[in-house]
C-alpha cells in the first residue's frame, strides 16, 4: 500500500510544477499539456531546456519554453524560428504559437512565472542585416550545437575548454551563399590564439576583433567573404557600477586652497565688522549720543 502512493506521487509530481498558470480575468486557459521538444534532445539540454507546455486558449495554442537562462532561451528561439517566425524570447522564455495566432505573444506573460534576469548575449547584434538570409541564425553553446549547425568548424579549433559561444547565419550573394560565425572567447589573448589555427582551414576567411573571431565558409568569392567580415568589430562597453577613485594630491591641493579661501573670508569679516564699529561711534559722537571722551570697555583678560 505505501508503495503504491510512492508510485502516485512521483508521477504527479510533474504536474504540479505547471509553467503556465491561470489569471484571474484573463482568457481561460482550456488545457495545459506538458511537452517533449522535437529535435535533438541532448541540443535541448545544451540550451538548458528546463520545461516545456502547450496552452490551448481557445482558436490558438500557445507553447512555453522554460530555458535555464537568457543566453539559452536566445538560442533556442533562434532555432525555432527557422520554422516559426513569430517565435519570441522573453527574459528566460520562448514563446511558439499555432493557430489563429495574436500579433504580440508578450501579452500572454502574465500567465507566467517572473521571467529570471540576466543581461541578453551582444553576439547576435554583430551578424550584419545586410544579404542575410531570415530565420538562419544559429546560437552555438557547445559541441552538440556546433556539430548540428556548423560542422564545417573544427571542434579543436573552437576550443569549448575556453567556454566561448558562438551566433553564425548565411548571407546570400551572387557569387553564392556564406556562412558567417562569430566566436566570443573570454579574452583577446585567446581569440588571437584559436584565429590562427582557423586561417589554416582551406576554404576559411579569419579575421580576429578583440576577443570576437569571425570565420567565413562556403563560399569562393575572397571580395564578398572580406564583405562580410569588415563589418564585424568589437566594440567596448563600459558600466560604471562604483565611484570613481579620487585623486590624492589633488584633493589635497584643493583642501588647502579652501583653507586659504576661509582664511581670507574671515579677514575680510574681521576688516569689515572694524570699519563698520569706527563708524557706528563716529556716528554717535556727531550726534552727541557718546561724549568724545567716554573710554571703550575693557575686558581686561591677560591680567587674570
């Protein structure tokens, strides 16, 4: 008998960690089936897949993709999105919608937990526009990744012991078609390293940008290759998140110069509250109110 609420309980045990979730006053949430991801399982743990359910709202359905991070949920809408377009990542969700689908599936977040922060990935904001194919990108976290959608590159080249990633999509010329990938490595130093070994790939345009290596494959033409990778460049973003260090000597060339200020404020108020007392008894002396020869008071204090 216990071992048979044992089974009871492990099996329902999924159900209660539902991703969506209803609301009062919102559209009712008819059914919520959990899902298996098609594709590649292990591509899904690369990504960091934690669940995934459809909800059925009525005349479209709609399937949450709970990912482990930002950088995950990026690359699996960019995956998605080859077979639909409208795929949305919010935060650390995908959302995919089939059906008489809304314009807008950002609407449909409040039937979800919080999102869990994180900066998104600069990578995919160096892929040019221009001549790119839609719905191409590819996101590389590691082997599995970089075995399904650029097996072109060496895995010993790309270096997964460094911990990069990578975004890559093809462009369309006349010459033919290319594959740009852009590789992150942690430093400068590292990419300088992995760009050399990828110069002696045949058929490969390298070009290194700071910690950013971006490889062209596919394609012949050396004048549409260099095309593509002039327009990669790394650029520094700097966020100041603590005050600045101050300057020593300069502060204490500054806190002199106020005591020297100060010093010659009080002068100042000293020569003027003495001008002013002499005129107060010159007054009074013009007009009578004081005798000429009535003596100041004296404290006297040096003689206690």
């Amino acid at each position: 008998m216990l071992r048979r609420g044992v089974i009871v309980f492990c099996l329902t045990l999924p159900l209660s960690a539902a991703i969506w979730q209803e609301v009062p006053g919102g559209h009712h949430l008819k059914l919520v089936t959990p899902l298996q991801p098609v594709g590649n399982p292990l591509l899904w743990k690369e990504f960091g897949l934690k669940a995934a359910e459809e909800a059925d709202l009525g005349s479209f359905r709609i399937t949450a993709y709970d990912m482990q991070d930002v950088t995950g949920a990026v690359a699996a809408q960019e995956w998605l999105a080859a077979n639909d377009p409208n795929a949305t990542e919010v935060g650390n969700f995908v959302l995919t919608c089939a059906g008489k689908c809304p314009k807008v599936l950002d609407n449909y977040l409040r039937f979800l937990p919080a999102t869990r922060g994180g900066a998104a990935p600069t990578l995919p904001s160096y892929l040019p526009q221009q001549q790119r194919i839609a719905g191409t990108e590819r996101y590389i976290l590691g082997p599995v990744s970089l075995a399904e959608f650029a097996p072109a590159l060496p895995q010993n080249l790309v270096g997964f012991q460094f911990s990069p990633e990578a975004d890559l999509a093809r462009y369309q010329f006349r010459a033919g078609e290319a594959t740009l990938s852009v590789i992150s490595y942690p430093t400068p130093q590292i990419a300088r390293q992995q760009a050399d070994g990828f110069r002696k790939v045949n058929g490969s345009f390298v070009k290194r940008s700071g910690p950013l290596v971006a490889i062209v494959t596919g394609i012949a033409d050396k004048n549409a290759a260099w095309d593509l990778l002039n327009q990669v460049n790394y650029e520094v973003q700097v966020t100041m998140n603590e005050a600045a260090k101050h300057n020593q000597a300069k502060s204490i060339a500054n806190m002199v110069l106020s005591i020297f200020a100060l010093a010659g404020i009080l002068i100042g108020f000293c020569l003027v509250s003495g001008l002013l007392f002499a005129g107060g008894r010159v007054t009074l002396q013009r007009f009578g109110l004081i005798s000429a020869h009535e003596a100041m008071t004296v404290l006297h204090l040096s003689d206690s």
